[in-house]
C-alpha cells in the first residue's frame, strides 16, 4: 500500500487492516479540483482522501473476495488501474490467515 501512494501521490490506503482486494483506477482529467468515487456509492464525490480512506478501511473490514472499485479523477495522475491485495497474515485466529492467503491466490493466479 505504501508504494502504491508513492506512485500515486495521495496518502488514502489503510496500512494492514484491509481484508478485501481494492481495485483502484486513477482517471487523468485535466481542469477539475480532485475527487474520488466508489463503485457502491456511485453518486457520491469524495474531495477529502482522509474521507477515501476511512471508507476503504469501513468497506474492507470483514474477509470477503468481492473487490472493492474505486476510481480518483485528477490531472496530476496517469491512467492506470492497480489492485491493492490484503497483507498475508502469518498468524491469525479462525482460519482468518488461510481465508486472505486464498482470496490472494486467486488473484494473482489471474
């Protein structure tokens, strides 16, 4: 997560709590203030990345395979879409760290 906002620019990604794939397309559009928008709430402009981030961390709490779709509108980005993947868990309780190793698999398997 954290190279990827290196890449980017904007600090949005939850560090080590995600435990779904996001999907992250960036959309370089010249002339606009910045913003973001989720696929699930696809009327609503996010301008404040604190605000990104805390929907990604809200969203992507409980294991689930379904990704999470997020677009960001700015003219400071080049078009490119990336998948940020939850951290393989060593240790964890339920058979949580064999859950998030799957969802990984099936993705990067692709």
């Amino acid at each position: 997560s954290s190279v990827l906002e290196c890449l980017i620019g904007k600090n949005f990604l939850p560090k080590g709590i995600t435990c779904r794939p996001l999907i992250v397309k960036l959309n370089q559009v010249d002339g606009i203030k910045e913003y973001a928008m989720f696929s699930h709430q696809p009327s609503k402009k996010y301008t404040c990345f604190a605000e990104v981030k805390a929907e990604i961390a809200r969203c992507s709490s409980e294991i689930s395979d379904v990704p999470v779709h997020l677009s960001i509108f700015a003219s400071d980005v080049v078009n490119l879409t990336f998948i940020d993947l939850p951290g393989l868990r060593k240790f964890a309780v339920d058979g949580t760290a064999q859950k998030i190793e799957n969802i990984v698999r099936a993705f990067i398997e692709k």
